[in-house]
C-alpha cells in the first residue's frame, strides 16, 4: 500500500489504517478469533497503521491487539491514547482527563496492555477542560523523552487548542472525525494541521459505517449498539441522511467501486496528510475497505460529493 508520514515524526504508515475499537467497544460483540485474522490480513495487505485507546472495553481492546501485533511488533505503527474515562459501560459514558500524573499512570496501563516497551503513537483522546493543555502535552512530551513513547498526538481540538499546544511541543497527529457527513474539520483544522506538518487521521470515516448503505432503518440497529441513540440514526433523521447514501451509491456504480470505497477514497483524497482509520472486524469489509487505497475519483465525482448537503442531527447526543 501506498504511504503516508505521520508529520513530524517522520514515521511512515500505509495510507489506510485499521481502527480496532469496534472489536471490542461501542458497536456490538465482536468475536476475538475473527478480530485477530482481521489484524493479521490487515497487516498482509499493508496495512501497518493500528489505532486503540485504554477506553475501549475499557482496556479489552488494547489486550485484544496487544495479543494479535505479538510477533509482529516490528511491522507495524501501534496508536493508543489516553484522557477518556469510562464512568458507566452500560451506556459508554465517559469523564475527561488529562491531568499530567493520571496521563504518566495511563501510559504505564497501556505499555502493559499492549506488551510492548514502547507506543509509537501516544494520543490524548480529548482535552480536559479542568486542565490547561500546555500541561497535558508537556506531559506527554515528557513520556517521549523517557522512550516510554515515539510521538504524540491529539484528538477532537479546535484551532485555538491546537495553537496553544503546539507552542507546547510540535506534536506529529490529530484524530478526529471527518467523512462525507462530518465535514467540520474542512475550514479551519485540517488547513491548520497542513501548515504546521501535523498529520490528521480522521475517525469514522465510513460515517459509522453509514454512508456504506448498511444502515437503512433504525430499527436495524440493536438497542446496545452505541449508534442507536446516536441522533444521526434516529428515525427521522436517518431517512433524511439515506438521501446522501443514494447519492454516494450512485457515484459508487458509475466508477465501478462499492460506497465504502468511495466514502473513503474522498477522505482520501483530502490531501497527503490524511490517513483515515476505518474500523471493522469483518474480513469481508477489511478486504474492501483497503480497495480504496488505489481508487481515484474524478474531478466530477469528488464535485458532486462535495455538493452533498449537511446531515441531518447532531454528531453525539452527548460529546464524549
Ligand atoms: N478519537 C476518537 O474520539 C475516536 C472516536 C471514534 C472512533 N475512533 C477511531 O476510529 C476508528 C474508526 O471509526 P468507527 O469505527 O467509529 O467508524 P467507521 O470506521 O466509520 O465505521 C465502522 C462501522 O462500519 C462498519 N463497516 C466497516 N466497513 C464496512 C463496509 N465495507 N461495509 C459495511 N459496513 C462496514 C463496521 O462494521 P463491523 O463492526 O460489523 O465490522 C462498523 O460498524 C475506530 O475504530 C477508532 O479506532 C476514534
């Protein structure tokens, strides 16, 4: 697979992640035999980028991939992050933080979870509105210093943030959302990131897995799966939003791919800094995921899917 640099890391990784939350987190139980052999096909087929965090499970998830990468350390980049507590699993609630000692004990939980010396890629997953993130990242940087961790990165920042904690130190990533609904971070973010070498990894970029046609009623979607009181697949809405899956299947049939291709190859096409992660643990949906990575969407089909109205809802209900 092609590749791209995580920014001023200089760590280079297959232009298509694997996000390995859903095997273990937010979207129904996954099936750790099938989860693994998704990891290792991922890794067969180029893929060398791997993202988790202590809060999916919380902490099953990084056991999960901390037991598939064994033997194959060397081949890939592992991302974890930190800063999300989980208060309540039932309802995958979650509390901030990112003081500078919880963030050194969190790392100590993750190096032994994975079974690794060292994480490539360490993310405060939000920032704690109780500490100023100069603290956090200086922080973090400190664990680069230790060897504890290759590079640092944040995740769902606004500008402002991303100044201040950059002063802070030249941190390598930003993870956050972005797909064909969740285009915010077009404007400002992701200009910011390119002028600053800041790689951005978006997250869901398969909307959730909606924007591939999969999702056409609410009712379909199981009372525990995190999506069913997500406002953006609730009735009303998700019938308004089918109109944006028509639109993307239809730009799927003419250039030969599947939506999930193209959803991802318009992410894709975002610009060299971009790296998305999708997640599946499918190797049926892995496999066609990663056919994205060649695909190439004319000038036309990348128009009419800028064109695609907003969605209707909100992202969360309530924002991790
Ligand atoms: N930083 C953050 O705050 C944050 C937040 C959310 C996610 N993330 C990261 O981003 C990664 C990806 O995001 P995500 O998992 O929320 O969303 P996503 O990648 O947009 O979608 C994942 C969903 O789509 C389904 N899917 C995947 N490929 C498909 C295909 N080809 N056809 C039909 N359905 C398909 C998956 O099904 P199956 O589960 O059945 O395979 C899963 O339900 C996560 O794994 C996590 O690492 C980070």
């Amino acid at each position: 697979m092609e590749k791209r640099t995580l920014g001023s890391s200089g760590i280079e990784v297959g232009k298509i992640g694997l996000g390995c939350m859903g095997m273990s987190w937010l979207y129904g139980k996954g099936d750790d035999v099938e989860s693994i052999k998704v990891i290792h096909r991922a890794i067969e087929l180029g893929v060398t980028l791997f993202d988790t965090a202590d809060a999916y499970g919380p902490f099953t998830n990084e056991e999960l991939v901390g037991k598939a990468l064994k033997g194959y350390r060397d081949q890939v980049t592992l991302a974890t992050k930190c800063g999300l507590v989980v208060t309540d699993r039932e309802h995958h609630t979650y509390a901030r933080n990112a003081r500078p000692d919880y963030i050194k004990a969190a790392c100590e939980g993750s190096l032994k979870r994975l079974g690794v010396q060292v994480i490539d890629l360490y993310q405060l997953h939000r920032p704690d509105p109780e500490v100023p993130i100069e603290e956090s990242v200086a922080a973090l940087a400190e664990l680069v210093k230790e060897g504890k961790v290759r590079a640092i990165g944040l995740s769902e920042c606004d500008v402002p943030t991303l100044e201040r904690a950059y002063r802070v130190y030249p941190f390598a990533t930003l993870q956050s959302e972005l797909s064909l609904w969740t285009r915010d971070a077009l404007p400002e973010v992701l200009p910011w990131c390119k002028a600053h070498n800041v790689a951005f990894l978006p997250f869901s970029p398969l909307g959730r897995g909606f924007l591939t046609g999969q999702y056409r009623s609410a009712g379909s979607i199981d009372r525990n799966d995190f999506r069913a009181n997500m406002p953006r697949f609730q009735e009303e809405n998700l019938k308004t939003n089918l109109g944006m899956v028509e639109r993307v299947e239809a730009v799927a049939a003419r250039s030969g791919a599947t939506p999930a291709q193209v959803a991802l190859a318009w992410v894709l096409a975002q610009g060299e800094q971009v790296m998305p992660i999708p997640g599946t643990k499918r190797l049926k949906y892995l496999e066609e995921n990663l056919g994205a990575a060649t695909r190439e969407l004319s000038a036309a089909d990348l128009a009419e899917l800028d064109s695609l109205p907003p969605p209707a809802g909100s992202r969360y209900q309530v924002s991790p």
